[in-house]
C-alpha cells in the first residue's frame, strides 16, 4: 500500500461548481498534512496546511480525518485557474521527510 | 524574506555525461534542504535530504549523489547519466513542519 494515495483523476468540472478531493495516508503517526497545488511543468506550490479542527481560506476548506486517516479538499466555485493537479503532502513527527501523493488532476471547464 | 534559486531551467545532456544541478537558499539558516525527481506522469520522488552541512541522506539507490559544501548551498551530481535519469528535478527547503517552498525546478532530459 502506497503510503499516500490520491484519485488520479481528472476531475472534470464546470465552472462555478463544488468539487472534493479525497487523500488516504497508511502511517497513523503521521502529524502534518498539506495540499500542494501544481501547475503544468512548473514547481508544486503550497496551498493550505491542513489542521486538526480543519481550515478555510477564501474557497478552500480542508479536513483532516484522523480515524479514518484522510485528508480532504474542497474547492467551492470553481474557477478557470483552478485548473492544476493537487498534491495531498503527509509528514511524520520526528522525520524531516514529506511524502507526496501522485496527485489528482482538476480541469475546469467553460 | 526566504528565496530559493535553482538552476539550470532547462537541461540536456548525453547518455554517460556527468551533471551539476546547484540549489541555493537566502534569507535563511539552517534550512533542511531535499532532491526530489518526477518523472513524466509521475509523482515526486525523494532523492536526497540534508539537515546541515555535509549531512546527507540518501532514498533511492541509484547513480546520482548529493553534496551540501555550504549551509544554503545544495548540489545534485552524477558521474554518468542514464536515459533513466530524465525527469523534472526540484529543491526545496523547510524549516520545522511548514511544508516545502520548491525552486523553479530543472528540466532533464538524457538523450
């Protein structure tokens, strides 16, 4: 079992509406959660920590699930330039490492 | 504020020629520094990791090696490249559990 794992996609969606990405992590000691969002041949680039309570910034929310060990990401009001892949991000306490999913792919259509 | 500078952009290079990627921090001390490799269609894999100086550790057996001669300076580096080596190569740097900022990557590709 790969230790984060994302639905591929691509998620397909028109303009203005709401989409949720699911990510599921293997390690229960994990302690920091992240979602990445990266463009087409560029850097991924940090788009929200994920915290216990969850978190919202302008049109993302983000859940952590620690039973169950998921993270969440919901973006509402889907815009064109959402379009990218989103990388869900896992690090342990006690290491210097983040792992990274493989992503899952949004296109926002017109 | 922190920088990261990361160079070339663009790369290629012949099968069994050697290869240099440089890496350099600002505005920071002390940063843990990482290698990390996707390859087309591929998630990011990590390579090397550095908490200071001439500390490295390695993830994935392979021809390439890590060098950090400075505390914000990070170097890939291999003998002889494969066809296999290919990939978009990034550095990044972290301080404590705040995730990564990246470097604008190097594009490789072996021919």
């Amino acid at each position: 079992r790969k230790e984060v794992e994302q639905d591929p996609g691509p998620f397909n969606v028109p303009e203005g509406a709401t989409v949720a990405f699911n990510c599921t992590y293997s390690n229960s000691a994990s302690q920091s959660f992240f979602w990445y969002r990266q463009d087409c041949r560029k850097e991924p680039k940090l788009l929200m920590s994920v915290y216990s309570s969850g978190n919202e910034d302008g049109r993302f929310t983000a859940q952590l699930n620690r039973a169950s060990q998921y993270i969440s990401l919901l973006i509402r009001d889907s815009k064109l330039s959402d379009s990218a892949t989103y990388l869900c991000v896992v690090s342990t306490s006690g290491t210097y490492k983040y792992i990274f999913g493989t992503g899952t792919r949004l296109k926002v259509l017109a | 504020s922190q920088t990261i500078h990361q160079w070339p952009a663009t790369l290629v290079q012949p099968v069994g020629s050697p290869l240099s990627l440089e890496c350099t921090v600002e505005g920071t001390s002390n940063p843990n520094l990482y290698w990390y490799r996707q390859a087309a269609g591929r998630g990011l894999q990590l390579l090397f990791y550095s908490v200071g100086i001439g500390q490295i550790s390695s993830e994935v057996p392979q021809n390439l090696s890590a060098s950090r001669p400075q505390d914000r300076q990070f170097i890939l580096s291999s003998k002889k490249l494969l066809l296999s080596d290919s990939g978009f190569y990034l550095c990044a740097w972290s301080f404590g559990p705040r995730g990564y900022t990246f470097g604008s990557g190097t594009r490789l590709t072996v021919v």
